[in-house]
C-alpha cells in the first residue's frame, strides 16, 4: 500500500501513544543512569576518605611519624574528602526521597559509613532498572 513512499517516510505502526511510551522509557532510563553514575561517585569519595582515615589511624596506633607535611596532607584530604561525601550523600538521599539514610547522614561520626551503605545498596537498585 505504501510501498511507493520513500523509506523514511513510510508508517511504521507506531501510534502517538506508543511513541510517548516509549520517550517516557527512555527518559526514566537517562535519570537511572545519571543516578548510577552519581552513585558510583560518592561510592568513590566514600571508599577514599575511609581509606585516609585508615591509614592515619594505622600511623597514629603503631607511633609511626610521618614526615609533618604528609601528615597534614592527609588530614586535609580526609576533611576534604569527608564535607565532598557528606555534601554528596545528603543531596543524593533527599533527592531520592530516602529520609532514613538523610537522618543518618545528618550525624557526623555516621556519615560517611552511612553514605558509602547508601551508594552501594543503592546502585544494586538502580542497576536493576537499567
């Protein structure tokens, strides 16, 4: 019946409704995606400043003294590493409606644990969407 239009103007059987449908998925999935990648951020910057603090804890424990500006390279990197995550993971949790891990994240001495908790089970959710 339509065999005398160009390809790219022949009906492909879509209706309007299906092609709405369709935007709508791949929208959700471009938001699922930008939410992975955030994730695996502050999955990141988690792992990193509880590494610092381990390693300095590590220093302290054992009375090894490292040259002054290690030292305080680590300790500015650990307070950096620790305002970038919990900065992060607030955002995250309240953008993604998770109040439970925000009251958690709120604390100081629970933040960064409950930030790197909160990206890891929250980037098996979002893997599952994708």
């Amino acid at each position: 019946m339509s065999d005398w239009l160009p390809p790219y103007l022949r009906p492909t059987g879509e209706t309007r409704e299906d092609e709405s449908e369709r935007r709508r998925r791949e929208a959700a999935r471009e938001r699922a995606r930008r939410d992975y990648e955030r994730l695996t951020l502050l999955l990141l910057l988690g792992v990193v400043t509880l590494s610092i603090g381990a390693i300095i804890a590590v220093l302290v424990g054992i009375q090894v003294a490292p040259p002054p500006f290690l030292y305080q390279f680590a300790l500015v990197a650990m307070a950096f590493g620790f305002l970038a995550t919990w900065g992060l993971g607030m955002f995250l949790s309240a953008a993604a409606r998770q109040y439970l891990w925000l009251v958690l994240m709120i604390f100081p001495p629970t933040a960064v644990p409950a930030a790197v908790a909160y990206a890891v089970i929250r980037r098996a959710e979002v893997r599952t969407e994708l």
